[in-house]
C-alpha cells in the first residue's frame, strides 16, 4: 500500500467520529407535563422546554394558534405556531408533544388601560394588545366591544384579588410538535413537525 493511499484512508477515517458528533441533536433542558406548568413557569422563561397536553382548541382562522389543557380546567396554555407553520382543527383531543420557548406576558394596570384604549378606537376590530385564551365560543365573540370591556374589567378584578399589581399568561413558541392521535382508521396515525 502506498503511503499516498494510506494517508487517504486515515483521513477518511478519521472524519466518521466529526460527522456522527455533528448529527447528534441535544435535547431541551426540561420536559414536563402541563400540570407542573404554574410552579416552574418563572424559572423556564425565555428558554427551550417541552410540553405534554391535550388539544382542546385550534384556533379556526389561519390555525396560528392552539390550545393545550393538562387534568384541571386551571391547566391550559397557548401554543403560538412558529414560522412556516400552521395547526390544524382535525387534532382537537389528541395529546400533543411542544418543544418550544417559553414566554410570559404580564398584564399590568397599563396594559389594560392600552388595550381598552385600542378597544374603543378600533369599534369592533380585533385590538393588537387583546388577549386570546382560545375559551369556548371566543370565535363568535370576537371584535365584540362589550365583551372585550367585560374581559378588561375581569382582568382588572382578577389583579386586584390576586394581591399583586400584575397577571401572568404563559404561552409557548412552538419550535416543533408531535401530535399522537387515537387510532383511528381514516386518520394518520402521528404528525411530526
């Protein structure tokens, strides 16, 4: 064997170790299940997490959004789609595995104030600062002025009663999914993205 060849083959060889090291994905810090949300929320903020729930709600226009609840009514988050994505209405009930950021929104006495603000000058259109929490009948709500001043109101009661001087609303930027639906014959069996 010549030392040319020879020289070749180490080469090769020694790039199989580089290539399967740069294949390798790392897994998200955390993986928990929506019922574990509220006691870990603050500390996963702005960071890559993986959640388990069931699909309650997509929303019906432009499937941008959707709606994961763990065991309790109190267990329910919004799952905002991420680029190039979209969430399809058909998966409603099937378990749902979300990796993705984790964000907070504060609601405040001035965010109120901001949305009801954007309320009465848009008469009827969808307000940039409302908050969607994909609640049974929302769609047929919307752009509703008198229920939008009644949620505001709601909100600031709920601050007030809460004892401090704002709310939190977890969402998730959905970075990828796996939908687990139930077996059933004229359905897919998973849907990865």
């Amino acid at each position: 064997m010549t030392i040319k060849r020879m020289t070749f083959i180490v080469a090769v060889l020694a790039l199989f170790p580089g290539c399967s090291n740069q294949k390798k994905q790392e897994r998200p810090a955390i993986t928990f299940e929506l019922s574990q949300l509220e006691e870990m929320a603050t500390q996963y903020v702005g960071k890559e997490i993986v959640l388990k729930g069931t699909i309650d709600h997509v929303c019906k226009h432009g499937g941008a959004r959707m709606f994961l609840v763990g065991n309790t009514p109190g267990e329910r988050i919004r799952i905002d789609a991420g680029e190039n994505m979209k969430f399809d209405p058909a998966w409603e009930g099937n378990t749902a595995y979300i990796t993705g950021i984790l964000e907070e929104l504060k609601i405040d006495s001035t965010y109120l104030d901001k949305w009801e603000q954007e309320v009465r000058a848009k008469k009827g259109r969808e307000a940039a600062s409302k908050i969607h929490t994909g609640e049974q009948g929302h769609e047929e709500a919307e752009n509703n002025i008198e229920n939008e001043l009644q949620q505001i109101a709601d909100y600031r009661t709920a601050i007030y009663d809460s004892g401090k001087d704002y709310l939190s609303f977890y969402s998730v930027k959905c970075l990828k999914y796996q939908i687990v639906e139930e077996y059933d014959s004229n359905k897919k069996k998973d849907s990865v993205n």
